[in-house]
C-alpha cells in the first residue's frame, strides 16, 4: 500500500491524537551567524525538536534565504516560516503560521498584513497554517507587544484568554499559539494553558519565556500540543544535551 504523504498540520493532530508532544526550536535570522550554522543545525538534529520554526518581530538581515536552504539541506524536520511581517516570506521552507494576533486590536495585525501576504503566498507551494496568536502578559515588555502596538492579554484575565482562543476556533483558525513573547521573564500559566487546551479542540503552541526542560514538561502537563523554544536554544545550543 502506499504510504500517505501527511501535511504538516494533519502530522499535528495526529500527534495529538496519539498523544505525542511535539517541540520547536525557533531560530530568528537576525541572530544566526551563518559560520556557526552547520554546528547550530547538528544540534537541531541531535535536540528532540519535531518542527523548526524560522522568524522574528523583525527581521533586518538578508539571511532567511540562505537559512531555509541550508536547513532544507541539513535536517528533515519540517521548517515553518513564524512570520512578524510579509516580508519574511520564503517559497523555500514548508509551510507558514498565517498568524492573526487576536489578543490585539491593531487592524494591520489583524488583517492587514494577512492581505498583502495572500497573494504572494498563493504564488507558492507553501502550506498556510491559520493561527490564532494570542499574546499574554509576561512581566516585561516583548517585541511582539512594541512591534504590534498591542496590549497582551493579562495573566489574570482567563476568561478574555478562553474568549480569544474559542473566537479563534470558530473563525476556523487551525491552530491556537499562546505566546508569552521571546525572552518573557514568566512564560504562560499553567492554569491558562489547562483552560485552552481543554476547551478547544485544535492543537496548542505554547513559547515565550521557557527556559528549561522542566518548563517544557510543564507546558505538556497542562496540555501544550507543541512548545517552542527559542532564547533559550539561542544562548546555549548545549540546551538539549543529556
Ligand atoms: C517566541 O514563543 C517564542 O515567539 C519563543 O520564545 O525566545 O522566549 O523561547 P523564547
């Protein structure tokens, strides 16, 4: 019989249909320096991550290119563009999150960003993952929060959090991303994440602010469907190591 070809979203509920927890690393072009990247890929592919994530608020160098090739070329995972803005677009990774930043009222978040992507996407092969992205209160001012011009949602406030992700799900976003924002000096709740995750049916992404293995496991526990970690990774590609 011939083995079916899985899109990355469908690898993704079945993931969470069988249970199995699902980790990203997240690698921002401007903070890659290209002679240490063939290091920096062994350890992806020595790490546990499933996914990797590519982007950033802003991305100033002209690095992304060069990046995904060489990512294409070194690893199997898949490699998903987590775009702040259309200019981070690349035909050359697999697939992108088509974020919407819900927690926000800034239109050009919204929508606006979405429309000028659409027609460049629509010119590739890329798989479009719709993502409602959901930026939480954190302890500190992130760049998502002082590129978007948006108010993360309070920490306090799970009932606006549960509202958001279920606005999400039923505009047929496919994904839910809790974000607590890169290098959050507190990541998501454990509360909210049980909250979301046992009242939405789509998978959740929970990142911002995980600094360790512990804090991965804690994220599964309340029920992330995948965690991503970038800062961390970053600083120390030792992360993984037993
Ligand atoms: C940021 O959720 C990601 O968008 C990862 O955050 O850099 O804090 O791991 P960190």
């Amino acid at each position: 019989m011939q083995e079916q070809i899985l899109t990355i979203r469908q690898q993704i509920l079945e993931a969470k249909s069988n249970g199995q927890k699902l980790l990203a690393i997240l690698l921002d072009p401007d903070k890659i320096e290209l002679k240490n990247l063939y290091q920096l890929i062994d350890k992806i592919n020595q790490s546990p991550a499933t996914h990797i994530f590519v982007g950033g608020s802003i991305v100033r160098n002209n690095i992304l290119e060069e990046l995904i090739t060489a990512l294409k070329q070194k690893t199997n995972l898949p490699v998903i563009l987590f775009p702040g803005d259309p200019s981070q677009i690349s035909s050359k990774a697999d697939g992108i999150l088509f974020l919407s930043l819900l927690s926000g009222r800034n239109p050009d978040y919204l929508i606006e960003y979405q429309v000028q992507a659409a027609p460049i996407l629509k010119k590739t092969n890329l798989e479009v993952i719709s993502t409602g992205y959901i930026l939480i209160e954190s302890g500190n001012e992130t760049a998502v929060a002082r590129v978007s011009k948006t108010k993360p949602l309070s920490r306090e406030n799970l009932d606006l959090v549960l509202a958001t992700a279920l606005a999400g799900e039923m505009l047929g976003n496919q994904l839910i991303y809790l974000e607590a924002g890169s290098g959050a000096k507190q990541p998501v709740p454990k509360e909210m994440i049980e909250l979301i995750t046992q009242n939405v049916r789509i998978p959740v992404i929970v990142g911002g602010g995980i600094v360790d293995l512990h804090g991965i496991q804690k994220a599964y526990n309340a029920g992330a469907d995948l965690v991503v970690i970038g800062t961390a990774f970053e600083n120390n590609s030792h992360f993984f190591d037993l």
